[in-house]
C-alpha cells in the first residue's frame, strides 16, 4: 500500500516544475527585453540632446543629423529622420530649439504579443 501511494506522485514534481518555470523564463526575459529597450530609449534621448546642441550652436541640417548618428552608436535610428525644428540665428538667441523624431522600439518577450511601440524621441537646447 505504501508503495502504490509514492509511485503515483512521482510525477507531480516535474509538472510542478514544468509550470513554474514557463512562468520564471518569461519574467527572466521580460526583464531583460524591457532593461534593453530603456537602455536603447536613453542612448537616443542622449543622441537627441547631443543633437540639439549642435543645433543651438547654429549647426546645419547635416550636422545636427552627423551628431545625432555619432552619439547614437549601435543603435539604428528610424523610420523617421532627426530634424531640428528652428534654425538658430541672432533673432533667436534664448529660444528653444528642439531635435525630434519617431523611433521603432522593438519589445519581444518569449510566450508573450510582441510589444513593440513608435515613440517619439525629442532633445531640447537654447539657441546661443
């Protein structure tokens, strides 16, 4: 009798297991993708600054869009293309000039929708 009673739980341990850990790897996962896709969403808002200041300095289209890719290293931009959106002159000194676009952030978690958002990344200097 005691015999028949452990071979029929056997089992539950691995079931158990099994449930549980599907649980574990999404949360191990989730935390990983979002800590990822904030650490990509800080390096653009850095890119975005970065270019905005060179917008405030008087810098052309190009070198807004040259400081923005050079701050924002291994981190592709887009869909949408970094624009300042005042050019910097003697009439607009104190004036705040913003760099902004939209940005595919991408968020995948294993057994999960995928969550991926367009968001729009924006960095704000003074004209000097």
């Amino acid at each position: 009798m005691f015999w028949n009673r452990t071979r029929n739980e056997q089992g539950a341990a691995a079931v158990e297991f099994a449930l549980i850990l599907s649980v574990l790897v999404v949360i191990l996962f989730g935390i990983t993708e979002f800590g990822r896709a904030f650490n990509e969403l800080e390096t653009l808002n850095s890119a975005a600054r970065e270019g905005a200041r060179v917008a405030a300095v008087r810098g052309s289209q190009a070198d807004v869009l040259q400081a923005v890719q050079d701050a924002a290293v291994g981190t592709p931009i887009g869909p949408g293309t970094p624009t300042a959106d005042k050019t910097c002159t003697d009439q607009t000194v104190g004036q705040e000039v913003s760099v902004s676009w939209m940005q595919e952030v991408a968020i995948q978690v294993p057994l999960l929708p995928d969550m991926s958002r367009t968001v729009r990344i924006t960095g704000v200097f003074r004209c000097e």
